[in-house]
C-alpha cells in the first residue's frame, strides 16, 4: 500500500504561479513511478507529468510542456508540480498518482482554479 497527501492548490490569476506536493508513504513507494493528472468539470482525468524518485526521468503533456516543472525531494518523500503561466484551461483537481505494473494509488486530489 502507498498513501498519498496532495497540497497546495488554490485559486490564482491567470500567469501567476502555484507548487503543489504530494507526499508520499507506505510500502516500497521509492519504487513507483510518480505521476500528476488532473480533470476539469465534465472533462476525462488527463495525464499532466511524470517522474522516477531518481529524478533522472521526467515527462510532460504538450499542454504543461515548458511551463510545469516535475521535481523529488526524497528526503522528504515529496513530490513537487511547479505550475508557472497558469491558464485559465489549467483549471481542474489535480490528483498525484504511484504507478507500478498493475498498481496505482491516488490521492485525494487538489483544486487548481485560474481566474482570467
């Protein structure tokens, strides 16, 4: 079992900037794959970015590519999304993901909300 805790989200202008973490817990979680999605209203839970606890392997959806930034603290065993540039399109509840093989464990989700 790997628990997961999202913070950070909250309302922003449009072009500000939001960090949000997860910390992660529980059984050989170092040996998962961290991922962010998120889902608007009415949308499909979309893949934002992922990342080794390494650190050495990141990826990004072409819509965050450049301004989102995926980073490891594993001395705090937390997981960090900084979000610059925010768009109003950004908004939506952010979920971090462990995957390994057949296995994924969510956490609660955060709400992001970007005012135009």
């Amino acid at each position: 079992q790997v628990q997961l805790v999202e913070s950070g989200g909250g309302l922003v202008q449009a072009g500000g900037s939001l960090r949000l973490s997860c910390a992660a817990s529980g059984r050989n979680f170092s040996t998962y794959r961290m991922r962010w999605f998120r889902q608007a209203p009415g949308k499909e839970r979309e893949f934002v970015a992922n990342i080794s606890w390494s650190g050495r392997s990141t990826g990004y959806a072409d819509s965050v590519k450049g301004r989102f930034t995926i980073s490891t603290d594993n001395a705090k065993n937390t997981v960090y999304l900084q979000m610059n540039t925010l768009k109003p399109e950004d908004t939506a509840v952010y979920y971090c993901n462990a995957h390994r093989g057949d296995n994924d464990y969510w956490g609660q989700g955060t709400q992001v909300t970007v005012s135009s």
